[in-house]
C-alpha cells in the first residue's frame, strides 16, 4: 500500500485531518472555495480527488479499509467531482460531432495534440524516458482497473468485447504478464521506484486528472457510457504514440524491458481499436441509445485532459525544467497550508 503523500493546499489537508483525527469534513471552509479554482488542474483539488478515490483501489498504508465508504469522504469526493465533470463538459461541444459515436470517435480520434510522442521519439533522451514513466506511473501502475468497474454495469456483445479487451490488458491471467507488471518491470528497469503511489507527490495536477478520469467514469454508474468512451478512444488512438515511445527506446537503448511494455501495447492495440468501436461501442449505443452521448463525451474529455498533460510537459521541457513537481518536504498537518500550488512549470492554457 502507498502512504499518504503530502498535502498541497486547504483540500487535501482538510481530508488527511479527517483520516487522521476525524476532524469534520461536511461544510468544510475549503469547499467554499472551489469556484474560484480551476478544476482541471489545481494542484490541491486533483491530489485530494485521487485520494478520495485511493481507498476503491488499493488504499493507503494506515488508513482502514471501511474508509472507502465512509460518509464524509464520501460527500466531500462528490464536491470535487462536480467541479470536476462540470469542466470537463462546459469544454465538450457535442454539437460539433456527429451524433453516431463510432463516427464521433473517428473523428476526435483525428484530432491534433501538442507532439509529446513525437518529441519523445526524436529527442528524448533517457532522463525523459523517466521522467515520462513517472507521470505515467499513476496510471499505468493500475492499469485496466478502473475500467473493469464498469464491466458489473454493462450488458450484451459490446460487454464481451470490453471483456476481451480487459483480458489482454491482464495478460491473459498469466502472471507478470498484466500490462500493469510490464510497466513496472520497466520502471524497475529504468531505476525508479515501481511501488504503487510512491511519486504521487512529483505529480502535477494535469497528470493526476489524466488518472482520476477514468476513477470518476468507473467509480459512477451513471457514467459507464462516458467509460466507455474513454476506453474506447484509448485504444484507437494507442498504437501510433506507443510506436514512438518505441522506437525512443530502442534508439536510447539496454532498455528491454521498456521495450517489451511499449511493444506489447502496439500489438494488441492494432486489434483492440478494431475491436472497441465496431464491437463494443457499436453496439453498446444499439442496445442502450441513452449512452450514445455520453460515450462521446468521455473520448472528448480524454482527448483534452491528455492535452492538457502533455502541453504542460512540454512547456517545461523547452525551458530546460523538469515537468514533475519539487521533491516535498514535511509539513505539519497542524499548520495551514498555503494556497499557492507546489508546481513550477507555467501554467497550462
């Protein structure tokens, strides 16, 4: 289990305070400010969105299991989410897509983002291979899981094509072979530490959205349509900037383990975008029409937290700064915390 990482700002110490000591978290002061945030990328909000969500997946080291129903994170978690969602669709303009979502996904799936992949590929050199891994660790280091959430919430042939998909993200139940154990490999690999959570702290709140996505579609039934949309556009998308990171790999070199992980992805992923809109997302929104929008919607909000993500790294890396946050030192959960965000890259638009 992960331990708590360090708080950054009134939020995530109000929620680490209730963990602790129970103090109070209905009507918390802090919450009377989130309007004034921006949801898609405060440092403090998204840090304490991925806690709220920590304990449906492997919790954290002290704190109890049956905190993952308890009420007040419970209610607290709802607050930031529907600032969080409400973002996510004041940025979606379904008017602009087609209303068919296999035709919508082929589209968003076209859509230009800020060359991460690409610059990674022509380059990116070790140290970027890194700190790329790091960013991704929130993520990759669970992998499929919170898409597997929605498999309870769905029915049909579109459901057997997700659970296809899930199967070969698991490596076919062969043990070290779950694309989540690849990545760790990997990480091992490149000498960083590949313990659940461990560089939760180094992690900006671009990158923590990127993650707590597919946490706030898989963790809502009302949102399993957006989750699917979600997979589904990952899929589709996967095989070309997985190629490049490929390829970054084999150009650094003695990293087999890297890339074997990206490899792998590349594989599968050529079958999987097939298989995620002709089989699953087709006829999902033939059996339940009501899911049609939001399975276009939750592409739309990959595709622009994904931008977000990689606009800001790159940002940094032009002006020669690492993307990750500082190293955190203590802090004392007794004394406020400033406002202010621990990140240094500039902002992202």
């Amino acid at each position: 289990m992960p331990t708590l990482p360090q708080p950054r700002g009134p939020l995530s110490t109000a929620l680490f305070l209730h963990w602790s000591g129970g103090a109070d978290l209905a009507d918390h002061p802090a919450l009377a400010d989130l309007d004034r945030l921006d949801p898609l990328a405060d440092d403090d909000l998204q840090l304490a969105l991925w806690c709220c969500y920590a304990p449906h997946y492997r919790g954290f080291d002290g704190l109890p299991a049956d905190a993952e129903w308890d009420p007040e994170t419970i209610a607290f978690r709802n607050q930031l989410e529907a600032r969080f969602e409400a973002a996510l669709r004041d940025e979606h303009r379904p008017e602009a897509l087609p209303a068919d979502p296999v035709v919508a996904l082929r589209v968003v799936a076209t859509w230009a983002g800020p060359p991460l992949a690409r610059t990674i590929e022509e380059e990116g050199e070790r140290f970027h291979l890194e700190e790329f891994a790091i960013h991704r660790s929130a993520y990759q280091l669970k992998e499929a899981d919170g898409h597997t959430f929605g498999l309870p919430r769905l029915t049909g042939a579109g459901r057997a094509a997700m659970v296809e998909i899930q199967a070969d993200e698991y490596g076919g139940g062969r043990p070290g072979e779950a694309h989540s154990e690849l990545f760790a490999a990997a990480m091992d690999e490149l000498g960083l530490r590949s313990d659940f959570g461990h560089y939760v702290d180094r992690l900006p709140g671009v990158t923590l959205a990127t993650d707590n996505l597919v946490s706030l579609f898989g963790l809502n039934r009302r949102l399993r349509g957006a989750l699917v949309g979600h997979l589904a556009l990952f899929e589709v998308c996967s095989v070309t900037p997985m190629s490049r990171y490929l390829a970054a790999a084999r150009r650094v070199g003695g990293l087999p383990a890297l890339e074997r992980f990206y490899a792998v992805h590349v594989e599968a992923d050529v079958h999987h975008a097939r298989l995620a809109l002709d089989g699953m997302v087709a006829p999902m929104a033939a059996a339940e029409p009501e899911l049609a929008a939001d399975i276009v919607f939750g592409a739309v909000a990959l595709a622009h937290v994904e931008k977000r993500f990689a606009r800001h790294v790159l940002q940094a890396w032009d002006r020669n700064e690492s993307s990750l946050l500082p190293v955190p030192g203590p802090v004392d959960l007794r004394v406020p915390v400033p406002r202010e965000p621990l990140a240094t890259a500039a902002p992202v638009g």
